[in-house]
C-alpha cells in the first residue's frame, strides 16, 4: 500500500467548494483484503488507536456508522479506512475537517482517489502519512511483508509527535479567534506567513493583524508599551495607580533599589511579555538576586518595582471600550495528603485541556527553576507531600503561558476601575491593549482598597477571555473586528472569474480595461503575468491560485478580473473560495489525455467550477452544449446567456422570463451587440465600432466583446463605460500580446496570434479568409507537443486547402516529442488532404521559420503566425528588414497600397450615399463599385 500522487487543491476544485487534498493510493495485494477479510482484531486495534472514529458517521449519517460500515461482512476498502483516519487525525490535533470521499479510480485495479479535508496545509499531508503508517502497523502478521513501517515504530510516540508537529504550525488562539469573527462576518481572510500575520479583507479594503496587533495599532504606542518604565511615568503623570520603579543593568544595583523601594518587590525584564522573568514578592538580597538572574535572561535591562497585594487581573481594551475581565490564578496545585508535588503536577497536565505553549485552552505546569524557587519558599520540594487542601504555588505569576488558570469576572468589576483601564490604554495610545491590574477585590473601586496597573501589553492574549476555566466565554475577537470594519465598510472586491478553452485572455483583457475606463483599479491574472491598474508587475502564466492571492492581496486592486486556465485547476484549485461573477466563454478539444481528462464532458466538469462558485451572475455561452448545461449546477441569483444566435430558442424563453442575456442581433448598419435584463432591451454597439473585431470581421473577438461586456454589466459598470472600454480596446501588441496582433508596416501584413489547438486555428483561418486579401495567404503553424496525436492531426485538417503556403515548426518546448515530430506529422496530414510539397515547408525552428514566412512574403500577402514565445515573435516581426532597411519602392508601393486600401474601403461604405447616379452600376466580387478608366 503505498501513495503514488498527491495534489492539494487550495480552493473550489472538482472534488469540493473548500480545501482538500486528493491522493492517489495503490492498495496493491491489499485490495484483497478489505476489513472484513482483515478481521474484527484489525478493527478493534484501529478504534482502540484512536476512540473518536466511533463518532463517524459515514454512509449511515449516524454515530458508529463508519465502524459499522467496517464490521460488515464484506467491510470497505483500506483506502476508505486511510481517508477517515487522515480526518480524525487533524481532529485529534484540534482541527474542525469532517469532508471526505473514497473512490477506485477505473481501469486502474487497486487504485483509489482519497480526498479529504485539511485545514493547514503541512498538517493535512502529514495526516495521509501518518494513516498509512497506523493502518501499515496494524495489519495481521501474514500481511508482516507490506507493513510499510519498522517493527520499532511506535503509534503512541508517532501520534504526539504530530500532534507537536501540527499545533506548532495552528494558528494561536488569539490569532484564530479573530479569523473565526472575521469568517462569521463574511470577511475574507489569508495567511501570510507561518506565524500569525493574516490578512483581512481583499485589495484597497484590506486590514491586517499579527496576533492581536492590527494594522492600525500606532507603532509608538506599542514602543511605550513595551517600555515598562516609560509606561509607568505616563500613567502615574495622569494619577493613575502604578508601583514606583527602578530600572538597573546589575545586580547590586538591583539588590539597593529593593532596599530604596522596601520589600517585598517585584523584579521583572524591562520589555518582557507573557509573564516570561517575573518574579514577584521577593523578600530578600539573596531572593532579589535570583529574580534579577531570571529577568536577565529576558532582557539587558531589569525593572525593581514596588510588589501590590492582591489577584492578578487582565483588563482588556478593544477600541476605547474595556470587553473582558479575567482574574487570573497562578499555576498551582491543591494538596491530598497522600500525592507528591511532583505526582499533583502529573495530575494537573492530565486535563485534556492543557498543552505546550498556547495550542489549548490551559497550558501545562513545568517544574523549572521558578517552580524550584516558590518550592524552597515553602520549604517544599517535588518529593514533598503537602497536607490535603493546602494550596502550593507554582508560579509568581498568574499567565496562562506559565500554566496559570482564568476566571472571568466582566459581570461584576467596578466602574471605577474599567474607567482605570480605559484610561491607561488611551493614555498609551493602544486600539487594543491589556492592562494587568492588581486588586485583592476587582467587585471595589481601586480609590477604596488600593491595587495598581503594574503592566500595560500591546499583544494581549485572547486564550483567557474566549476560553476561561471558570465563568462566561467573552467574544473580544469580535469588538475588534468590528473596529477594523465598521457596519456598511466593505472588506472584498468585486471578483469576476474568467475561464474556457480560448478567448479567456482576451475576454480578461477587455474587462480589466472597461473596468479601468469605468474608474476601478483592476488587478489581472492571465497567461503572460499579473497586472495592477493595466501594468505588469509579473511575467509567466499567472492563471492559478498563487496569482488570485497576488493580485487580492496588492493594497492598490478594488476590483479582480482572474482568468482561471484549466491547468490550475487541475492542480491546485482556484484561489478564491467565490467570485461575484463567472464566466465560461466554450469548452473546446484541447489538453485532452492530460492528468484524467479525456473527454470534453470531463473538461466541461472541471471549468464548471468557475460558475459553481459563482454568487451574483453566472455567464455562459448559450451556444456551446457543454457550456449550456452548466446552468444547472450554479447558485448564482442570475444567468446571464451570451448567444449570437439570434433565433436561440432558449436564450429567447429566458429573455422573454425576464432573464439577462447578451445577444447579436443583425441591423441596418450591421450586427449589433445587445443586452437584455428584466424585460428592458439595451442597444450596446456596433461591432464594426469595437477596434478588437477588425470592423466586425473578427467574429470571435465580437464574442469576446460580448462576455466582457455582459460580466461589466453583471459587475455593475454603467453602459457608457462599457460602450468607452470597448471603442477603446484593441489587439495591439501592448493590449493583447499574442491576441491577433496585426502588423501593416511591412509591404504585406502579418497577424500574430497564440492559436494553439483547433478551435483556436480555426477562428483565425476563418478570419484570414474574411478579409481583404490582394494576394496570398500564408501561415507559420505549429502545435503543442503534449496534445494528442489526432489533436495535432485536425490542427493540420482545420487549415487545409485554406492557405497558398505552410511553414511548420514546432515550438520551443517540445513537451514530450522528438523535435521534428510535430512539424513533420502535420506535413504528413496536409500532404494527405491533398496539399502540393511545394507549399509546404518543415522549418523546426521558430525564429528560422519566421524569417523564412517573412522573407517568402511579397506585396500584398497576408501572413497568419501561430506563435509561442510571443514577444520574442513580435519583435522578429516588427523588425524584419531583409535588405537591412526598407527601399524606396517597397516603401512606395506600400504607400499605394495603403492609399487605394483606404480608398477601396471608403467607397465601398459610402459611394450610394455620396454618388447616388452610381446606384445600380457594376461592382466586383467584393461590392466595390467598377470605376471607368479615365475617371481619377
């Protein structure tokens, strides 16, 4: 039994709306051995391992039905039994996961999908490894050979150490109580670091917080909290209750200051935190000494201070306002008269709520140096065994990082000492701030029985209000939530996610910059890099989930156009949990045979993602089957069909239903581009008026502009931004690198585009034989080596008989195939549909090929380059001068040409309206009017 593939998908994927990791597990000689064959000891030693699978529901949806489901005669496969175990172990580390599905993988005998649920990433591959292992050890003795693990390993041991290993990598309790507020107020939420730097809220909205420091706390307040001597200055200048204190850098020095000050004192560092080197009532030179060692330890500095008498109290503080009380109790333990310290302590660390650190709600009591100390103070030792109901005190202080118990008293502390508080956390500056407060009775002013402020803290833990040992849990993460986002304050952009075979890059291209005409700051993903407010800040093929978090994270983005490429999904999932709007512009053969996706249905099923998240308005193309049937599986309030189709059927009931939908519908002065929504039908543009459609002829760039037009409207950008962002956008180089980027400046012109499977060829082949050609048509063709071999094949069969010249190559990835394989298998088609040798080239090399397209190119060609790496292709175009610089006459007789295409088009728009005697004459082939010879 071992894993043969792992993937783990950060967002909605095809296996869940949430994260989850997927293996791939081969059973081996094990499928023959489902539990039942395994046998009730297997089952008994699993549940006794670990006890909570008894509460698994299963297929039963009922405690005990996974164990039942086990007993079964025939019982269920191991790789069943990994997927519960791998949850149960993230439960047993204080993860809430519970998702999970088990399923053979067909025509692979023994091989299972297993997809389950994770919180933190490490955590969740960590458990699929540590539940092969458990089930490896406990399989029977015939089975000794496929254990997987040594007889020396032990599961108690190898539990505990995940256990470390997954708390270490949690989120504090503080930390996760502010997500947890955040998530309930709808607020979107990711992880920075592996500590506890977490952002809240998307682009121009977002807030952060490291612990309980947000992104407002003043970094000079947080120096004077963390200044214990300036602190107290500031406080006892506005009469507020602090010790008197001395500040030294030695030990003799500290021993005179307690005499200065009188004893008992307190000694603790001079920018410590969590209670680390506190020693207080100290009585002693000898025990000032010690207590200055131990806060050295901390800090260069040391604070003697004046010790006050009474409970140790945490006055929390959340923006002016104090939230919780919590008396807090020094580590202890309570005499039986017949257990030792050191057995009490053992008794104590057995509550299953104490940890190390602050992955519980209580921390577990050490016997360390200071425990030794407050030990000898009562003449005790770890061997002693005090008298039944004696307290013993463990600690000087009362933190709950030193083992420290928590009371909360909110209900009944006096108004003159939250005032108190109130007051030193303003008089610091602090949005959110402890105050540990000294009083024997927290229910009685300090004015009347005295107490002091002996600490201020800038980081104040949660772990004691939201989870106390005794009274009232206190929602505190709350309160400054609320301060971060105040009611009606966003915290998320717009998002519109963008996916489909081809045009997606396009289509994003366009949007983002309606988006930008419109007055947003859009930040982009697409195939050649992340983009902020219309400039790239990264190169690559950004389409994936680390590219979502880029662009949502940059401070500048209020709103997000993600094209979201197949691939991505496949490996990783999307990088957003939801998206406001999203869209599936077709779903076409490409990357068929690739990681299990070997039909366009199962491609459908995977691209489908995009609008099962979708919350506002989920656009599809009507006109694609595939892409139809996806209305079924969204949640979005609206569906917005994008057809140009006039006469569509269903498009046309949804219309009439009162349905949105974006339509192409012919007219008088050619094909406009309409919306409709609740009955009302909006006129948008002529499509001869969109650059991107080159006067209309592009009709998949007039598609395009329908989607990106229909998610603005669906974002809610005004009609005249959509209409300025459409007459605005073009396929320039700059625009759309690789996007039918068109060249005229040579004596012929070039278009190049990132064609790359058939669909894609073919739109450009139909486009090529729409326009205006004066002579030949030419094209440079390649295809991806990953592709299948029938993929490559009707690449060749889509431009057949289309062109008067192929020049193959491939591309420079070769992807798995020789390196002439490609062009010369799409030699070998064309030759087999009929194309002469003689125009057809085998050039492999890309850069060789161009030059040898642009070098076979005369007046009046038009060249069609599929190309691969782009810019490199469109500076070899832009800069082709085969004589070094372009002569006189080639220069002149495209100036001619230039001129009589100019004057061809506009005779042919308007020579009835402006030469109405020429109504009815002859015309050529094309509409153009035959003018006599002798007229200019």
């Amino acid at each position: 039994m071992r894993i043969t593939a792992r993937s783990v998908f950060v967002g909605p994927s095809q296996y869940a709306h949430f994260p989850v990791i997927r293996l791939e597990l081969d059973l081996g000689v094990l499928e023959q051995w489902p539990t039942g064959r395994l046998g009730p000891q297997f089952v008994d030693a699993l549940v006794a391992a670990l006890p909570e699978l008894k509460q698994h529901g299963c297929s039963y949806k009922e405690p005990g039905g996974f164990i039942r489901r086990m007993q079964e005669d025939e019982g269920t496969w191991l790789g069943h039994v990994l997927e519960h175990v791998a949850i149960e172990l993230q439960n047993m580390a204080g993860e809430d996961v519970t998702f999970g599905r088990t399923r053979s993988i067909p025509g692979r005998p023994g091989v299972y999908s297993v997809v389950y649920e994770y919180a933190q990433r490490e955590e969740g591959i960590e458990a699929g490894e540590l539940a092969l292992k458990l089930l490896g050890s406990l399989l029977p003795e015939e089975l000794s050979a496929v254990r997987g693990v040594s007889e020396s390993w032990n599961w108690p041991d190898a539990r505990d150490e995940f256990i470390r290993f997954a708390q270490k990598r949690a989120l504090g309790p503080s930390t996760a109580s502010l997500v947890r507020a955040a998530e309930e107020r709808n607020i979107p939420w990711v992880r920075l670091n592996e500590q506890s730097l977490v952002q809240l809220g998307h682009g121009k909205y977002q807030q952060r917080i490291q612990a309980t420091i947000t992104g407002k706390t003043p970094h000079i307040a947080v120096e004077l909290a963390s200044d214990k001597e300036e602190t107290n200055k500031i406080l006892a200048g506005l009469g507020l209750p602090v010790p008197r204190q001395i500040l030294v850098q030695h030990q003799d020095r500290a021993i005179e200051a307690a005499k200065k000050i009188g004893f008992p004192v307190v000694t603790k560092p001079y920018n410590g935190n969590h209670g680390r080197g506190i020693s207080i009532g100290l009585q002693t030179d000898e025990e000032v000494a010690l207590g200055f060692q131990a806060a050295k330890e901390h800090s260069r500095s040391v604070i003697v201070e004046t010790f006050l008498e009474g409970d140790d109290h945490r006055l929390l503080v959340v923006n002016g306002e104090l939230v919780a009380a919590t008396k807090r109790t020094p580590g202890q333990v309570i005499g039986d008269g017949v257990h030792a310290v050191a057995q009490l302590v053992d008794q104590v660390n057995a509550d299953p709520r104490r940890g190390v650190g602050h992955e519980k709600v209580l921390t577990r009591i050490e016997l360390d140096a200071q425990a030794d100390m407050m030990l000898a103070r009562q003449e005790l030792t770890p061997e002693s065994i005090p008298e039944a109901g004696r307290v013993v005190p463990l600690r000087s202080t009362a933190n709950l990082s030193t083992g420290g118990t928590a009371t909360d008293v909110t209900d009944i502390i006096h108004p003159d000492n939250r005032d108190m508080a109130v007051r030193a956390i303003r008089a610091i500056g602090l949005d959110v701030g402890g105050v540990d407060f000294l009083s024997k009775n927290i229910a009685e002013s300090y004015r009347e029985i005295g107490g002091g402020i002996c600490e201020v803290n800038a980081a104040p833990g949660f772990r004691m209000h939201v989870a106390p040992s005794e009274g009232a849990p206190r929602d505190v993460a709350g309160p400054v939530i609320d301060m971060l986002f105040p009611a009606g304050t966003p915290s998320r952009v717009p998002i519109a996610a963008i996916t489909g075979t081809n045009g997606k890059t396009t289509t994003s291209r366009m949007l983002a910059h309606i988006c930008k005409m419109a007055g947003y700051t859009p930040g982009m993903t697409s195939t050649d890099g992340v983009y902020i407010d219309g400039q790239r800040t990264i190169e690559g093929d950004m389409t994936g989930p680390v590219s979502a978090r880029m662009v949502l994270s940059d401070p500048k983005i209020d709103l997000a156009v993600l094209e979201t490429a197949r691939g991505g999904l496949l490996r990783s999932g999307m990088g957003v949990r939801n998206c406001n709007v999203g869209a599936v512009l077709n779903v076409q053969a490409d990357h068929l045979g690739l990681k299990g996706i070997d039909t366009l249905e199962q491609l459908a099923e995977v691209k489908r993602i995009v609008v099962e998240v979708a919350q506002d308005c989920a656009v599809l193309n009507a006109d694609d089957a595939n892409v139809l049937k996806m209305s079924g599986y969204t949640d979005a309030k609206v569906i917005c069909y994008v057809t140009m189709n006039p006469d569509h059927s269903l498009v046309r009931e949804h219309i009439r239903a009162g349905g949105r939908a974006c339509a192409l519908e012919a007219g008088v002065n050619g094909q406009m581009i309409t919306l409709y929504d609740k009955g009302s039908h909006i006129p948008l543009m002529w499509t001869h008026l969109v650059p991107a459609t080159l006067e209309g002829k592009a009709m998949h760039n007039v598609q395009n502009a329908m989607f990106a037009a229909a998610m603005a409207f669906s974002l809610g950008v005004s009609l005249d931004a959509i209409r300025q962002g459409l007459r605005t956008f073009d396929t320039s180089f700059f625009q759309a690198p690789g996007r039918m980027n068109v060249f005229s400046e040579h004596p012929f012109k070039v278009i190049l585009d990132y064609g790359h499977n058939a669909h894609a060829v073919g739109v450009m082949t139909d486009l090529v034989r729409r326009m205006d050609v004066q002579n030949r048509r030419l094209v440079v063709l390649a295809a991806p080596g990953d592709r299948r071999d029938e993929d490559i094949l009707e690449i060749a069969d889509t431009v057949s008989g289309k062109f008067d010249a192929y020049v193959l190559k491939r591309d420079d990835g070769l992807r798995g195939r020789d390196g002439d394989e490609v062009p010369n298998m799409l030699a070998a088609r064309l030759r087999a549909n009929g194309i002469e040798d003689s125009r057809i080239h085998v050039i492999p090399d890309e850069q060789q090929a161009i030059d040898s397209a642009l070098r076979m190119a005369a007046t009046g060609d038009l060249l069609l380059i599929f190309g691969d790496a782009l810019a490199r292709c469109w500076k070899q175009i832009t800069k082709f001068n085969p004589d070094g610089e372009m002569s006189r006459q080639a220069a002149a007789q495209k100036q001619v040409l230039d001129s009589n295409a100019a004057m061809e088009s506009w005779l042919n728009r308007n020579v009835d309206a402006v030469l109405p005697e020429f109504e009815g004459v002859a015309r050529d082939e094309r509409g153009i009017v035959i003018l006599p010879e002798q007229d200019d």
